[in-house]
C-alpha cells in the first residue's frame, strides 16, 4: 500500500484542475483495503473520499482529507454456459480498456458503453450509461467491503437499487461500502442495440446487422465528433443530468418549442439539458478559463487553467438561465469537493 502526503490530484480527475489532497492512499488488494479502511476509522475527524477514474470529480478547492484509490486489477471468467458467461472484474480496470477485450473475445452487451472515461468501480456505482445502455442491465453481482467492520458483503443486482446514473452506493449506503469487483453478465451472442436515435443508421437499409466491433467503432466515431479527448481537454463528461419534468410541463414547453427532444422516463419526460442550454444561448460560451463545449452544451471544459471554482460559477449561471427560461432545475451528475 502505498500512502502520499500534500498529493497532487490532476492526474486523478479528467477536468484536470490542479488540487491537491492532504493523503492519497492506494491499495492493490483487499486486505490492504483493511489497513486503509483501519487508518481512516483512527481518524474520525478527518474526512475521505474513494475516487476511481475521476472522471465524475470537480475539485473547488484543495481537499482536506484522505483519498482512496483502487489498484485492484484483474479480469477473470467466473462460469460460463453455452449463452453467456460470469466475468469477474477488479474495480482499478480501466472501463474502455475493458470493453474493447472483452469485443476482442466475443463476450457481449458492454458495445454501447465504449469510450466512457472511468474505471469498472465506478460503474456499479454511478450505473453508466449510453446510447440506450445502461451498465446494471450487465451487473449480476458487486462485490464489496464494509467501511466500518472491513467484512465482505455481496450485493445482488436486484439489491443495488439502480436508477439512472444512481445506486445504493451513491444513495443509502454512500461511504459505507467499497467496491472490489464487479461481476457482469455477458453474451456469446450479439444482440445489437442501435435503438437509441444517432445508431439508428447502423441497423437501417442493410441486409445483415451490424458486429460487435461496427457497433463498437460508431459508438466511438459519435463520441469523438461530440466529446472533448479527455486527453487534450478537460471535463467531466455530462455536467448536468438530463432532467425528468411531468407531462403537463412538458406538453406546456413543446407548445413553445415543437423540436424539443425528449424520451419516456420514469415518473415524467426527460429532455436533454444539453437542448436546455444550448437554448439559453451558452453553446461554446465561456466564463474565464471554464467553457461550454462548442459540439455538447452539456459538457463543461477547462480550456486551460481553470480552477474548480471557475467551473462552479458557470454551472451555477447555466443552473439560474435554465431556470428562468424553463422553469427546470438542473442538477450537477458532477461531484462537487
Ligand atoms: N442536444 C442539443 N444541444 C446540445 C446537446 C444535445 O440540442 O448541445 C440535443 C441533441 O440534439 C439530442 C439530445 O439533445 O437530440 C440528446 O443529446 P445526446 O445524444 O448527445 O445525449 P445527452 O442526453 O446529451 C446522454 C448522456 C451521455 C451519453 C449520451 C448518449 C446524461 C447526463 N448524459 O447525453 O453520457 O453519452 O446520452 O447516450 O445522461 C456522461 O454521462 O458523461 C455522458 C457523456
């Protein structure tokens, strides 16, 4: 295990702000996530946060505390039937890396998912999702430790509570259990998705249907055309989610704006924040150093040196806009430190 004190944070969070955490602990396997977990409860009046790819982190201000890091890695194919098969996976493993092995090997139903910045952990815990796929429908068990006793608990699917970009992890049981490994359930067969509007051309006016791997690289080829390279400029993916709004709202807003985009949601219509903003006139604007990006107005970057309180501020002008104009209240899918 591996303890750092005054540690700097830009390589662990995509926005690339330049904070720091008073401890950065990494571990490489469970019983050192024991004596981890042991030192944190010492210290009760220290605050800490268990990061994965940081990728969903907006730091405002140097962090206090410690920060946990994962370095469990390892995949490993728990059953296998005819149909499908149980992969095992260590929550360190980078999520795109992963996809693309397991396209490599014919085990299905992560496709849509490609290029999503991250590690499995967080995964399970912030239910990734994309182009019509969201991760839990693939989760069939996560394995995780107790913050307060270090035991081993299990979590079946059905008990992880999932929601959209949501959990029991990130919900009742946030900082009480730390996720190990994740076991996905995945097919011999493809069954390509291409539902979702921008892979309808994937399936349509073709005799056969598209592979793994065409699915795969148009999930890509989107996602470039549409997303920053996290690797030449900072975000943190989707600031905001999308919001769920009731009918009568949304019958009300679509009198206003016939072209509004929008999808059947639990509890209501869910429709687009990046329309929202991009509405609000803030596509491609920027505040100092925080910008909105020119292609997704639902991303936020840092076009240089922004700091994270830059980037707060423009979300909370974004936030007040959307609200004046459309009476929705965004809400940051971003964590705020
Ligand atoms: N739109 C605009 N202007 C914009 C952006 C989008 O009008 O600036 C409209 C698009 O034309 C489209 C609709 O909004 O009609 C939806 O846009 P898009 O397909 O880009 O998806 P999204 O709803 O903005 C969500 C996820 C993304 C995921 C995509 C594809 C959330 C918060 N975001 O974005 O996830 O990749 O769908 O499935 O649910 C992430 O979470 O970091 C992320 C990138």
């Amino acid at each position: 295990m591996q303890i750092h004190t005054d540690y700097p944070l830009l390589q662990h969070n995509t926005f690339g702000i330049e904070a720091k955490c008073a401890h950065f602990v990494e571990y490489n396997n469970e019983d050192e996530l024991r004596e981890a977990l042991k030192l944190i409860r010492k210290d009760k009046d220290t605050p800490w946060l268990h990061i994965g790819g940081g990728s969903n982190l907006l730091f405002t201000r140097d962090y206090p505390g410690t920060i946990l890091h994962s370095g469990i890695l390892g995949k490993e194919v728990m059953e296998e039937s005819k149909d499908s098969l149980l992969l095992r996976v260590g929550a360190a493993e980078d999520w795109d890396s992963l996809v693309e092995w397991c396209v490599s090997r014919g085990y299905h139903g992560l496709e849509n998912l490609s290029l999503i910045p991250g590690e499995a952990g967080a995964s399970a815990v912030q239910n990734i999702g994309a182009y019509g796929v969201e991760v839990e429908s693939l989760i069939e068990k996560v394995e995780t430790l107790h913050v307060e006793t270090g035991a081993a608990r299990i979590f079946q699917h059905d008990e992880c509570e999932y929601g959209y970009r949501t959990s029991i992890f990130k919900q009742a049981y946030k900082g009480k259990f730390i996720v190990t490994h994740v076991q996905y359930r995945l097919s011999k067969a493809f069954h390509p998705q291409t539902s979702y509007g921008a892979l309808k051309n994937l399936s349509e006016n073709r005799p056969t249907p598209p592979t793994a791997t065409e699915v795969r690289n148009e999930v890509i080829r989107i996602r470039r055309e549409k997303l920053p390279d996290p690797a030449e400029i900072g975000s943190a993916g989707s600031f905001f989610m999308n919001p769920v709004i009731s009918e009568a709202q949304f019958r009300l807003l679509q009198s206003q704006h016939p072209d509004i985009p929008n999808y059947p949601a639990k509890g209501g219509i869910k429709v687009p924040a990046g329309w929202l903003i991009e509405q609000c006139g803030w596509k491609g604007k920027q505040l100092g150093q925080a910008g909105v990006h020119p292609r997704q107005a639902l991303v936020l970057v840092n076009l240089g040196h922004a700091t994270g309180a830059e980037i707060q501020l423009l979300s909370q002008e974004i936030q007040k806009d959307v609200a004046t104009r459309f009476n929705i209240n965004l809400h940051p899918e971003v964590l705020f430190l």
